[in-house]
C-alpha cells in the first residue's frame, strides 16, 4: 500500500564532535552512508543517536575530552563545545507530531523540524570548565527535546555484531512479539482457543507409560519431604496459559519448519532484518479492524470510508481490500489518524555495517528491498 513518506532526517550539522571538526550533509529519504574505515561513519551514526536514541542513558549523552574533535587542543580545558543538530522532514501528514513537536518547527514550506544537542561549560569560580549537555527543540534552547517526545520521535540501530538468533528467541526482545502488538487480539480468543488445544493436549497424559511415571515421581517425592499439603506431583504438556500463549509462537523456515538454530547465519539476518522492518512500517491503517471497534467508527464523521476500503469476512473481522484507489488511501489514512491513531511514534531506522554477515548476494537483496 502506497502511504505518505515516513519522517526522515533530511539535514546533519556536526560541530567539534570527534572526527569531525565541522560537517554539513544533506540526507534523503533513504541513505546509504558509504566510506573506508576510520573515515566517520560510526561517529556519525554516534552523533545522532545523542539526540534520538531511546536507549541511551542521561549518564550516556555526557561526552568525554576524547570525543571532542581530535585537532581541538585541550578543549575541556578551553571550553570548547560540541553541537549536533538534525533536521527532519516528511512528517506534515501526520497529525501527532505535528503537534508533539510544534516547537521544533523550523520550516512550514517544506515542513522541518529541527533538534539539537549542545555540550556546553559553564565557567566556575576557580576558572576551570563544568560540562553539561541539553538537547532542544527549534531555535528555542530553553525548550527541552526529552524521552518523552521520543516515545514519538526516535532512532533504533541494528548493530554490526548480533545475536539474532537469540534476539529472536527473547520474548521481550523479539520482532515477532513486538509485530504482535500492533494487532487487537482480545485475550477472550485465546482463552477459547487455549481450552480447545488444553482438552487435546491432556489426552497425551492418558498414556500408560506417564501415568505410572507420574504415580512414580509422586511416590519417590512424598518419600523425601512427606505427607504435606499440596505437594502432589502432575505433568502438563503445554504452557497454555491465555496471556503466554502467544509467548510460545516459533518462526520456522522451508517447508520442512527448520527452527532458526538449522538455519544459516546469513538467512537468519535478512530475516531479522525483514522482521524490524515490518515492525517499523506505518500502521496507521489497520488490516483488521474488530466488529465492535468498525462500528464504533461508523459514528465518527467521514466514516464511510470505511465501508468502501474494509469487508467483512467469516469470523466477524472486517479486513482491509487489497486494492484501493490513491484518493480512498489518503482519504482513509486521514480518517485513522483522526479517531483511531495508536500514538505509537516513528522510529528511524539505521542498521550499522549492514554487510556484515551476509553474503554480497544477500546485501544487494537487503538494498533493493529497503532502497526502493
């Protein structure tokens, strides 16, 4: 589905910040950052992360003298400073950060926001430099860019080094399990499906052989710690609990369902890879819209959108048409954005040395997909 350009940084300005003394580089939509070795491109990468990266501590955005710019002379000492400003654009189309970051208004025609970072001292009495830091919005240094407005604003970097299979098995961490939450699965379907797969499931205890495993486990146990209180011994075969079953979804590949452990280092990246990003696309539209929910929409004004872009399958969902016109897309996306918006964010997405670990064959189908 063709949606309006997701925000993108359009503009760095680096000032005094390791390698670079000063730079000013214009960015499009979808940038490829090409050089040899110890040329910049990780520091370049750091310099936006001080200002959009969720991960990065208070402590983490504190320089030290070896990241000021190294042709700099004793710059803590001098009072040197270190400045790093971004601009972002192809956001106008979308309501919430339009009004989040009113403030980081730069432009109006082309829309652009602007966020700086700025590591400044402050003189003391006996003459020597305290350093702090303050990142803010526009022109306005008095109006702070905070972890807050990066709930809506932010940057994730897939590092050179992974462990994805690992990563892809975390619940907490996995791709699988954050795309989960961009769909309104009701906890009343699992229940119903999780008593189904339990009452299946249960026939395998009825076997001879656990049966007498079981008697045997309960009869060794009561021998070492007694007759006590609920402390009988039984065997369940699946974690069929309502609100971990979705914990327990595996991805599997081919048609023989290898586990990602049987599968290639190389395949298994393109699959993370493919996986952030799915997760990371606008979900403004949603697929699949709840029966309750669809109506509820109807009551809102420009509703019958709805009608001409969603029908309604056998399970009472209604699921978004394949193919819809470029004026009921905008049409829709606008609707959406009015009464249905998840306030999810935008995350920028930067994967660092993408070639590692992937055969040449392998890096070109990651550019012509992420490229065009």
């Amino acid at each position: 589905m063709n949606i309006p350009n997701a925000p993108h940084i359009s503009r760095v300005q680096i000032q005094n910040f390791r390698n670079f003394n000063f730079i000013d580089a214009e960015l499009s939509h979808k940038q490829v950052i090409i050089g040899e070795n110890n040329v910049g491109k990780t520091n370049f990468l750091r310099a936006i992360q001080l200002i959009l990266d969720p991960k990065l501590s208070d402590e983490d955005r504190f320089l030290n003298e070896t990241d000021f710019y190294e042709g700099l002379d004793s710059p803590m000492e001098n009072g040197a400073e270190v400045r790093v400003s971004i601009d972002i654009k192809g956001f106008a189309h979308n309501r919430m950060l339009l009004a989040i970051l009113s403030d980081a208004t730069l432009n109006d025609d082309p829309a652009t926001l602007r966020l700086t970072y700025h590591y400044y001292p402050t003189k003391k009495e006996d003459g020597t430099y305290e350093y702090q830091y303050r990142i803010f919005q526009g022109t306005k240094e008095d109006v702070p860019f905070t972890h807050y407005h990066r709930r809506y604003l932010n940057l994730k970097v897939i590092p050179a080094i992974r462990d994805v299979e690992t990563e892809m098995k975390n619940i907490r961490k996995s791709p699988i399990n954050h795309l989960l939450k961009n769909y309104d699965i009701r906890k009343e379907e699992l229940k119903g499906i999780a008593d189904r797969l339990k009452e299946t499931s249960d026939e395998v205890l009825s076997i001879d052989e656990l049966i007498h495993l079981t008697e045997s486990i309960n009869s060794r146990f009561s021998k070492v710690i007694g007759q006590q209180v609920d402390s009988s011994v039984s065997l369940e075969t699946i974690d069929l609990d309502p609100n971990r079953i979705l914990n327990t979804l595996k991805i599997m590949i081919g048609q023989g369902q290898r586990p990602v452990s049987d599968t290639s280092l190389g395949l298994n990246n393109i699959l993370y890879i493919s996986l952030i990003l799915l997760s990371l696309e606008d979900n403004t539209i949603p697929p699949i819209l709840k029966e309750d929910t669809f109506i509820k929409l109807l009551e809102e004004e420009g509703s019958e959108i709805l009608k001409q872009c969603y029908e309604q399958n056998s399970n009472g969902n209604y699921i978004l048409k394949g193919m819809l016109t470029p004026e009921n897309q905008k049409t829709l996306y606008t609707f959406m954005d009015t009464y249905a918006s998840d306030n999810k964010g935008f995350t920028i997405l930067a994967i660092e040395e993408p070639e590692a670990h992937l055969h040449p064959a392998l890096q070109r189908l990651i550019f012509k997909d992420v490229m065009t």
